[in-house]
C-alpha cells in the first residue's frame, strides 16, 4: 500500500449526495491546478493575445465540415445541433445586459448558487476570478462580462461515449453542449433573482478557452489527453460558464494527482490513432502541459466520426478518480490499463484496434488538410493556381478569387467546432 500524501474531499456525483474522499498517493502530489508562470502569461497575453482556433484555423474548419458531411448521419447530426444551438447561443449573448429581478440583501450568495448549479444537473461547480488574460483576442469587449466567473460541468451520458468513436456518441456530445446551454441560462435566471447580474457564455461561444477557469476554480486538473479531468467523470464532459457580480467566495485550485498520474499512465498517448498527444510536457504560454499537435488531431477527428479515443480511453473517465487513486495506492498500477475494456477501440473501415496496436493511414493523410485562416488559404491556392498556369493571373482566376475572399468576409465566426478546438491554444 503505498504511502496517501493528501486527501481530497468532494461533493457527491449527484446533488445531495454525500461527499466523496479521494485519496492521492504521495508519489503522484505536485501542485494545485496547473504548473504556471505568471510572468509569461502575462506577456503572452499583453503581446500574443489568445485567438479562437475557428479564425486561426478556419481554413481546416471548413475543410473539416465537409469531411464531417461525406458521412450522411454526420452531415445530418451538424445541421440539427447547429439549428438547436444557434438560439441558445443568442439568448445567452443577450444576458449580460439584463438587470436582476429582485434587490440584493448583501449576503454571500456563494452556496446558494452552488446549489442551484447542482440541482440544474452541473456535476462539478467552482467560482474563482474571471481572468480577461485569457480572453481570445476577437472576443474582446464583445459581451458584458463580470468580475467573477462560475466554473460548470455537465456529464456526458456514459454508455455512447463508451462507443467512441461513433454516430452515437456524436448525437450525445452534440445534445451535452445544448443541455449544459440551457442549464446554465436557468442559473443566470437564478442568480438575477438574488439580486445580481449574470453573462452566460454559451456553449461554442464562449469569449476564451474554459479550462484555465475551471482549473482556477477547482474543478479539476488538465489531462494529457488535453481535457479537464474532473473527479467524478473524467474527461467525460462539457464545460460552460457564466460572470456575475454577486457577493461570492472563491474556490482554490486543487491538486487532484493528475499531473503525475498521466505520466505514469499515457494509455490516451499511446492509443491515439493519429499520435497526436506529447509523451513528455513542455512550458506553453507560460503553462507546463502535454502539448496537442493539432495539424495530427484534426484530419482524424475529421474522417472518423469526430474520434474523441483519448476520452474513451482515460481511466478517470471510465472508473472515476477515487477509484484509480484507490487501485494505484492499492497495487501501483493504472486501473484498466492494457485491458480491452479500457483501450480497446474501432474505427469505421479500418476495424478494432486493442491494446498495443494502432491504424495505419496513406502518406497524404495528414498533409491534405489546409492550415490558416480562410484568407490566407484561399490565397496561397490563387497562388498555387497562377504558379500552375505559367505565373499568368488571367481575369478569370482573378474573379474566382475576388468571390471566394467577398464569401469569407460575409460568414459569421462561432466556435461550434468539436471536441478540444475551444481549449487546444491554452492546455
């Protein structure tokens, strides 16, 4: 048995449940939260602003969305969420500017608002600081936002996700998003009736990346996987929030052991088709993180029903948190690691994939994707055009161009993309 370093106590899964003590071996403590320098966050943020990857990467976007549409039930699951998503996105940009319903009494209102969240369904609630710092830089000044930033987590049901990657786990991921949506409104509306003002960020389009937030307010710890890995469902989730003005206390970041307990583990590095997960962290924006190589994450995400293995495959996902720590404080070992149950995985039109093996794609399958802002690709292909055509810019090239760049600059930019576009810049 090895020797518990600290104890972590949490609330229960469910509203009202008893709480849950998770113990942490004392060879898996480093530090509460995320390993940060303050100082180069601070100067990446004053010098190289955060920006949403859907206008960084826009141009593998698009090229993503038409991948996604070749698979006819795709297509069909993009368009329905979009068109049930879009009028919870316009109602939550529209809360900022609505006044509460009642005067404040000048109480901390902290518990009362925790517990609406959790009645509302919220698996994991943190309040703490809302850091502009890590605002994306098109977002900026956008929404009324208020000092303190609510931290909410939502599950994702657990049976399809076990069926990653599939049409199935794709319908629960899309409806997750629309749920924790309109759960969060409900709490806004709450908190109004204390007496405060609340600015919901809506799901896909949130004003910058959630999990440095939900890290600050203790609900979790940054994955290798790339994830927030909360104690109750892992990975298994979605994030979404709102700011407020309310009288609220703040919760502190936690050390969760998850930190250590991924470099131990790596079964979500090893079993990523696309080897898109670093094996070892490295100071990114002033964060000690296992970096995501997006340009080898998406082209799969794309082709094979939005992936999403490495959240299938992480043990805290599956067991729990206190049920890996109890295992490894117990025998030193990974719960589930190297078993089917826990990493095995198929893909559609190449099969099942367990432990140890992994697929293997033609040379161009990762190097078709185009990279840059819609802008920026459509120029280099005008180039690439004028190049194959002896360097002559005919007025016909010249038109097609002119259209396409008058196109781009007539479409809206939301982040209704999938999975870790929302968070990939941060950790």
């Amino acid at each position: 048995m090895l020797k518990i370093g600290h104890e972590v106590v949490r609330p229960g899964k469910h509203y009202q449940d008893a709480e849950v003590t998770i113990p942490i071996p004392e060879e898996l403590e480093t530090v509460p939260g995320v390993p940060l320098n303050q100082r180069e966050i601070d100067w990446y943020a004053r010098e190289y602003p955060l920006e949403s990857m859907n206008v960084t990467e826009r141009a593998s976007r698009d090229w993503a969305n038409t991948q996604r549409d070749q698979h006819i039930e795709m297509r069909e699951i993009r368009k329905e969420h979009e068109k049930l998503n879009r009028p919870l996105i316009m109602a939550c940009r529209a809360t900022g500017e609505m006044e509460p319903t009642a005067e404040p009494t000048g109480e901390d209102v902290t518990e009362q608002i925790k517990n609406k969240a959790r009645e509302l369904g919220f698996v994991e609630v943190g309040i703490t600081n809302f850091d502009h710092r890590y605002d994306y830089k098109s977002k900026k000044d956008q929404f009324t936002m208020y000092p303190h930033f609510v931290a909410l987590v939502y599950e994702q049901d657990f049976e399809p996700t076990q069926t990653i990657p599939s049409v199935d786990a794709e319908i629960v991921h899309s409806s997750t998003y629309r749920t924790e949506g309109a759960a969060a409104l409900e709490l806004g509306n709450f908190i109004r009736t204390l007496g405060y003002h609340a600015q919901v960020s809506g799901s896909g389009d949130s004003t910058g990346p959630y999990k440095p937030l939900h890290v600050a307010a203790g609900v979790g710890q940054q994955g290798a996987c790339g994830y927030l890995l909360t104690p109750h469902v892992g990975s298994r989730c979605r994030l979404v929030g709102l700011t407020t003005d309310a009288i609220v206390t703040y919760d502190q970041p936690v050390d969760y052991g998850i930190h250590a307990l991924c470099q131990v583990c790596q079964v979500c590095v090893n079993r990523c088709p696309g080897r898109a997960l670093m094996r070892d962290k490295i100071w990114w924006r002033g964060v000690e993180k296992n970096k995501l190589y997006f340009k080898r994450c998406r082209p799969v995400m794309a082709r094979y029903l939005g992936c999403g293995i490495c959240m299938k495959v992480c043990p805290v996902q599956k067991y729990g948190l206190k049920n890996v720590m109890e295992h490894y404080a117990a025998t030193g070992q990974v719960l589930g690691k190297g078993t089917h149950d826990l990493e095995g995985y198929t893909l559609e039109g190449k099969g099942y994939f367990g432990p140890g093996e992994l697929p293997v794609f033609e040379s161009n399958f990762f190097s078709a994707m185009p990279h840059g802002t819609e802008f920026e690709n459509t120029f280099e292909q005008f180039k690439a055009k004028a190049q194959a055509a002896g360097g002559e810019i005919t007025d016909e090239l010249l038109q097609d161009f002119k259209r396409q760049m008058a196109g781009h600059l007539s479409n809206q930019t939301t982040d209704q993309l999938q999975m870790m576009d929302q968070d990939a810049d941060y950790i």
